[in-house]
C-alpha cells in the first residue's frame, strides 16, 4: 500500500524503492505476487519515462513461471504483456508492440474492455496503419463507451472529440500512462 501511496502522489522514484524492498521479500514460491509487484515497478518506470528499465524489470516478471490454466497466474501474465505493448508504443517499437499485444491477446478468453481497446487503437496506429483506420476508430469508440456502430460524424471535428476522450479515459484507466494521440491522429485525422 505504501508503494501504491507513493505512485498515486506521482512520487515514482519511492513507489520503485519501495516496491523494490518488497519484491526481494517475495519469495520464489509466490510467482503472481512477484509478477504483480514487478508490474508495478515497470509501469513507475514508464510514468518516469524510463522505458529501458521497464522493460528490463517486464522481462524478468514475464520470465516467471506461470500456468494457462490458472486464471490468476494467467491474468498476471496478460497484465505484463499488456504493460509491455504500453512501454513498446512509448518508445514507437511499433513491431515489438504489436508482437507483444497478439502475445497478451492469445491468453485473454473474453472480450477487450474498455480500457484496453486504447491499446489496441494505438497498436493499430503505431506505424501510421492508414489500412486500419476504420478499426481504430472502432476501437476508439469502444474505448470511450460509444457503440461504434451508433458514430455517423466522421468528421474532423467528431473525430478528435474521441481522440480526446480516448486520452482522458486512458489516463483514468492506467495511472502515470499517457495515451499516445500523435500516432492515432495521424491515422484517423488523415
């Protein structure tokens, strides 16, 4: 919780200390809580922009034994896949990220939520994909809580009304994280 205090007051350089110490307390045995404090270190490191080290401290989580079957060992998995796509996007990997967004996909047994359909309209838009642009905006659309099938105005104007709303709830979605609105405005705007 201290280390959650820290990194919900911006302060990332303690909630990464702090985590830290806690991590080398987590005994091998407990691989869902190591994968999950490891998470926690990464997305510090992204919000502090240091995108090297985030990846580093993903690999060593993604690295750690898990089970398909388990759900909770699975959905740790599939959150540090999803941080990873996330640091990739950042540092415009845009190959990586989607490598590592199918990787995160091939696990997940439900529908995208919300939040994550932004990941996936910036994996879509990382390269400036002008073939995937009607996806994007789908996804987009999914990811601001309108059913795409309702949007009509393609216009300019409506369309960077959702790239806004995209970066707001993607922002409420994954603390410290900034949706990457160059990429997508390329795409959808074009």
């Amino acid at each position: 919780m201290v280390g959650s205090s820290y990194y919900l007051l911006e302060e990332y350089s303690k909630a990464i200390e702090t985590w830290g110490v806690l991590l080398s307390s987590i005994p091998a045995t407990q691989p869902i809580e190591r994968k999950k404090i490891i998470n926690n270190i990464a997305l510090a490191y992204t919000a502090l922009h240091q995108n090297s080290l985030a990846l580093i401290k993903i690999e060593e989580g993604l690295q750690l034994p898990f089970s398909e079957s388990n759900e909770k060992e699975r959905r740790e998995q599939i959150r540090l896949l999803s941080t990873k796509t996330v640091v990739e996007l950042n540092g415009n990997s845009c190959i990586s990220a989607k490598t590592s967004w199918d990787a995160r996909n091939k696990f997940k047994q439900q529908d995208l939520s919300k939040c994550t359909s932004l990941i996936t309209a910036q994996v879509l838009a990382c390269g400036n994909a002008a073939n995937n642009k009607r996806e994007i905006i789908d996804s987009l659309l999914i990811g601001v809580g309108q059913e795409p099938n309702s949007f009509r105005d393609n216009t300019t104007e409506a369309l960077s009304a959702i790239i806004e709303q995209a970066e707001k709830t993607f922002t409420d979605c994954y603390l410290g994280l900034r949706f990457n609105a160059n990429n997508v405005k390329q795409v959808v705007l074009n």
